[in-house]
C-alpha cells in the first residue's frame, strides 16, 4: 500500500547482537532535528532489551516432560477412579 509520503528508515548494519545481524528501523513522522548517532544509540538500546528480555523469558528445561508426566498422571488416575468406581457399584 503506497501512502504518498516520505518515510525515513534507518538501517543498521551490524547490531552487535547475538541474535540480529541487520536491522531496519522506521522513524516516526514529525522529527526534525535529529542527531544521527543518538538515533543509533536509541535503536542498538531497544536492540538489546529486546535481548534481554528474550533471555529473561527463556524456557526452563524440562517443561514438556513435565507436562508429558503430570497428563499421563492425570490420565491413569481418572482410569483408576472410574474402575474402582465400576468395581464399587457392582457389588
């Protein structure tokens, strides 16, 4: 979708991330006076907290196992409950 304006985009070319090698950034309209270098520094900062935060919420090991056991868990004792329930009633 073309819009008729001019949008300004700033690309970054090494980050300096783990996880980013390039990076475009779209700048909101209406800034005038701008220094080049503390945009840089701006967008490498939002870089990484993004990081950060990506290492922050990091799964812990072991969590599909987890669920894996506590469903069979949950599977076999509603198997269990239902035939001694059967058993009980038939007698």
């Amino acid at each position: 979708m073309a819009s008729g304006r001019e949008r300004k985009i700033i690309h970054l070319k090494s980050t300096k991330s783990k996880r980013f090698d390039e990076a475009y950034l779209i700048l909101k309209d209406g800034l005038i006076n701008y220094d080049d270098g503390e945009i840089v520094k701006e967008a490498e900062r939002i870089l990484f907290s993004a990081e950060e935060l990506k290492r922050k919420r990091g799964r812990k090991k072991g969590g599909a196992m987890k669920c894996a056991f506590f469903l069979s868990l949950g599977f076999f004792l509603g198997t269990f409950t239902y035939l001694l329930s059967f058993l009980i009633a038939s007698i």
